[in-house]
C-alpha cells in the first residue's frame, strides 16, 4: 500500500496567497505612501495671510499701497545667467526685495535684496534659471508696497502694475 504524499507547507497553498496577498499589498503600498508624503512634504504657503479667530484672511495692505503709490516695474531678466535689471515707477528708490517663485518646489524659488544705483536702476542675478514659470513679487518693506505677477515659461520681460 503506497502511502499519500505529505501535505505541502503553508507558504506553498495557492489559497493561503489569494486570501493573504490583499492585506499584504495594502500595507506595502500604505508604508509606500507615507514613505512618498514625508519626503516630498508641501512648502508653507508664501503670501501675506493673517489668524483672525479660527479663519485665515488674506492681507492685501501692501497690494493696496501700490495702487495707492500707483507702483509700476518692469523686470528684464536672462534666465541663463540669472542676471536681472529693474526699473521702478511712481516711488523713490530704496532698498527691493525680488522673490521668484518656483511652481513646483520650494527649494526652486530665489530670494535676493537689491539696492537702487545711481540711476535709479536695480540690478542682481539669481544665478542660473530653467525655463518654469515663476511668480515674481517685488516688494519694499521700507515703503510698504509689493508687485506681483507671473513671468511665463521662456519669457524674459515681465511688466508689474498695481493690482
């Protein structure tokens, strides 16, 4: 008499897999998300907004003071070098902050503060730039004014009007 053939183990049953793959694939694929989450975490959001109570109101105080000032700019800029020149409208000269904004990634965007020459004229360089598209915002701390716009994709010219 022959006798029968030992039981397979468990790790070989093809039912053990069709009921255990699911639960198996959904805690990979949650450790995969959170692994994805904390590595490419949103930048904080890089406007003027203001806590009253439990709401979150946008500030536009210094968007008014532009048009108040009637604040006008052109920006010229080259992107492969990241040389920029400005020319200011409407204020006296003083010192500039330019923020350009990356669409993506914080770790894109470029700061610099820049002070007027003896023409009135302020000039910079950001350093080397691809071809994004970018928020720009000229702001004056001193004199409580800020421009904003967006310089499209490719484009070196820019022009800033009060809002």
């Amino acid at each position: 008499m022959t006798e029968p053939l030992p039981a397979p183990p468990w790790y070989r049953q093809p039912w053990f897999w069709l009921v255990a793959a699911p639960p198996i694939a959904a805690v990979v694929g949650g450790l995969l998300t959170v692994w994805i989450a904390v590595r490419n975490a949103d930048s904080l959001v890089v406007d003027d907004y203001a806590r009253i109570g439990r709401a979150f109101e946008l500030d536009q105080s210094r968007d008014r003071q532009a048009r108040a000032l009637r604040v006008s700019a052109v920006l010229h800029l080259d992107r492969a070098t990241g040389a920029f020149e400005i020319d200011v409208n409407g204020v006296p000269a003083g010192e500039l902050q330019i923020v350009l904004l990356h669409p993506i990634t914080a770790r894109g965007d470029r700061r610099i503060t820049v002070t007027a020459d003896a023409d009135d004229h302020y000039a910079g360089s950001f350093g080397p730039l691809d071809a994004a598209r970018r928020e720009v915002e000229i702001a004056s701390t001193q004199q409580g004014w800020r421009l904003r716009g967006v310089l499209p994709p490719g484009v070196g010219e820019l022009r800033l009007t009060a809002p």
